[in-house]
C-alpha cells in the first residue's frame, strides 16, 4: 500500500485534471445533452409590430480611426424602425482622427450623438456618462470593430417582449485572416463559445456573460460597472443575473468581429480581461453559492474553473514532479513527461512559422498555452491591484466584405 503523502499528492494531480477537464470537456457534453430538444424564448417581437421599443446604441472608443467609419455605417444599414434607434459615441480623448470622423458622419446621420471627452477616463467611465444620457428601455453596448448586419439589432431587441429577459448576447463572428496568425484559433474559440452561450440560455436563462463586443439589456436591469473595473461587460452581465432577469445569446443576431491576427496583441487583450475577470469574481462571489444552482454551476463551469486553469495546470505539474521524485511508476514518469513537452511545443511551432510552415494543431497548442500564460498574468496584476481602466485599442487587420 503506498504511503499516505502519496495517496494525497496523486489525488491532488487527478482532482486537478478532472476540474481541467470539466470545464473544458465533460461541461460542454453535458451542457448539450440538457439543451437538447429545448427551444429559444418564443416571446417575441414581430418584425412589423408597432410597439418595437426604442433603443441607444452605446460606444467607447480610443483612437479608432481604421475602423469607426465601418462602425457607424454598418449601425445605421439596419432593418431597425431608424426612427427608434439612436447611437451614443464617446470618445475617450482619442488623438487620431477618430473625432473628426465620427462629426463629419454625425451630420448625415441624425440619429448619431457624439461626446468627446478631453482626458483619459476609462471605458467603464466613458461608458457611464453614455448610459445616463440614455433614456430608450433597451441599451445595447458594442465595440468599434465589431460590425452588425442588417438584422443583428432586430435580433437582440425582439426578446424584450419577455419581461422575464435582461440580457441577450449577439453572436459575433470571427472570419480566417491567414494561416500564419491566430485567428483560425480565435475562430473555433469563439464558435464554441458561442454554443455554450446559448445552450446556458436556454437551460438554465443564465448565458455567462455576453460577448462585450454586441449585446443588449434592458435598462430597467442595467448596472454600469465600477469605474476601477476593466471588464465592464461581465459586470453588466452578472448584474442581470443577480437581479433576478434572464441572459440568453440569440444566434440569428450575427455580427463581425475584426481583430488582431497577432498572439502578442491577443494575448495583451486576454491578460487585461484576465485581470477584470478576477475583480468581477470577488464582486459576485456570492453567486457561487450553492453550487449545484443553475446559475453556479454554470458560473463554476464556465468561466470559474477556467480562469483558474493555469494554477489547475502548475499544481498539477507540482504534484507529478513530487510523485516522480518519490519514486512513482512509468506511468506518472510519462505523465511528467507530456507535460514538460507539451509546453515545449511552443518552441516548435515557432521554429516553423519563422521557415514559413504553419501546423495547425501546433497553433492550437501555442493559443490554449499563450492564453492561459495570460491569465496568469492577469492575476498577478490583480493580486497587485489595478492601477489604470484606460487601454488601447488592439491593431486592427479589417477584411474587405
């Protein structure tokens, strides 16, 4: 009979792996097995129906001049009554030509109202002073570079026929820029991504967290975030969820996403979301409890258990090097093994993007490892408290639609 000490380090390493697993596995085949044969809200609003509600489209922006013009455009091209759809632009001190462009098209676009904020404040603050502007019964918040079809806004507000429905999340896509980057990666993250979403919604009402970029909720229901947090749109999302309202993702609301095709740039992104995941954490810890609830075990599932993956992945590591040094079998000998390689994996497929040979596997590995690299980061600086909401805008890589 093996010594306790290593009963308890090995029972560690697999409660380790099985949280890994869950939330990256077991919880999205469970998850499709509940949703099965369940249907969307069919509360809803007709296309023609005449008490279509008001909405104000909200938007921070910073120096986005590549993309707002794409941005506006794409807002007001819209199946939407124009005469109930006004859009709220703040601009957060940008120094490009954002501003002036965002006035020149505010003249031809009656609906468009712009506030130009001379210094930095934030997201969270610009988008506070937009929302108390507002005054239709639905917001919907979105991001410069993600750009609506006709339809998206229809699609998001038809739902608030419900009045049991605060949020409902779009469903943006993210198209292949080229083999070299990572937006294949992002792409098949986001697809899935969006499933889960959905699949929560009609389950359990309780869609964790809409994608930031496009999104609408009820205003009744709507809480701005703190203007120390980062992550405005989980916040937003939670808050719904806590007041009692349901958050679902509705498919057909489709939009585009522009984004950067450089691991750098998104891994930038994904450490600065890393750090306000961890703020919205202990702003709804309470939320976690009890844990077999709908809407905790998908808080666990989802998204609590996955920001803590990289500490799963090192205690796991920890545990296995402690098993090996104490004598443990092949079998965890060659556990260890795959874990050191796997990282090492990197390197590989590093070495071969610099000679123009692109693995996709390899880049699957390079973006699972680099983003929760960047979710370690991001609770580092947390744990070391957050000292700016102000950012920067991702480089833009637009495709020609």
């Amino acid at each position: 009979m093996p010594p306790l000490v290593d009963v308890l380090v090995a029972a560690v390493l697999w409660g380790s792996l099985l949280l890994v697993a869950h939330t990256y596995v077991l919880f999205p085949l469970l998850l499709a097995r509940l949703a099965r044969g369940r249907r969307q809200n069919q509360q809803v609003y007709l296309r023609t129906d005449p008490d279509l509600p008001r909405i104000d489209v909200l938007l921070a922006v910073y120096n986005e001049e590549q993309v707002i013009e794409e941005k506006i455009r794409s807002t007001f091209t819209t199946t939407y009554p124009l005469d109930k759809l006004t859009f709220y632009i703040g601009s957060d001190n940008s120094r490009d030509q954002t501003n002036a462009l965002v006035q020149r098209l505010a003249a031809e676009h009656p609906g468009l109202q712009f506030r130009p904020f001379h210094q930095r404040t934030g997201k969270p603050g610009v988008m506070e002073a937009l929302s108390a502007e507002a005054t239709a019964p639905v917001l919907v918040l979105t991001d410069a570079n993600v750009f609506f079809t006709p339809d998206t806004l229809y699609h998001l507000v038809k739902h608030f026929r419900n009045p049991g429905i605060g949020q409902v999340g779009g469903h943006i896509l993210n198209l292949d820029h080229r083999p070299a980057g990572i937006s294949g990666q992002e792409k098949a993250y986001l697809k899935r991504e969006n499933q889960i979403k959905y699949q929560e919604g009609i389950v359990w009402g309780a869609m964790m967290g809409a994608f930031g970029g496009c999104f609408a909720v009820r205003r009744s229901c709507y809480h701005p975030a703190p203007r120390s947090f980062i992550v405005d749109d989980f916040f937003i999302s939670m808050a719904v969820l806590q007041d009692g309202y349901q958050a679902i993702n509705e498919l057909d609301a489709i939009c585009h996403e522009d984004v950067s095709d450089k691991l750098p740039e998104e891994f930038r992104r994904k450490a600065r979301i890393s750090t306000g995941n961890f703020q919205n954490l202990v702003a709804f810890r309470h939320l976690l409890w009890p844990p077999w609830r709908g809407l905790s075990f998908a808080y666990w599932s989802h998204k609590v258990l996955r920001w803590l993956t990289p500490l799963l992945l090192l205690l796991m590591l920890l545990c296995n090097v402690v098993l090996v040094a104490r004598g443990a079998g092949w079998f965890y000998q060659l556990l260890l093994l795959g874990q050191v390689g796997a990282p090492l994996l990197l390197l590989l497929d590093g070495a071969l993007h610099r000679v123009g040979v692109h693995s996709r596997l390899l880049r699957f590995i390079t973006h699972f490892y680099g983003m929760n690299a960047a979710l370690l980061l991001g609770l580092w600086r947390f744990l070391g408290g957050v000292k700016t909401t102000v950012w920067e805008p991702t480089q833009r890589f637009q495709h020609k639609r």
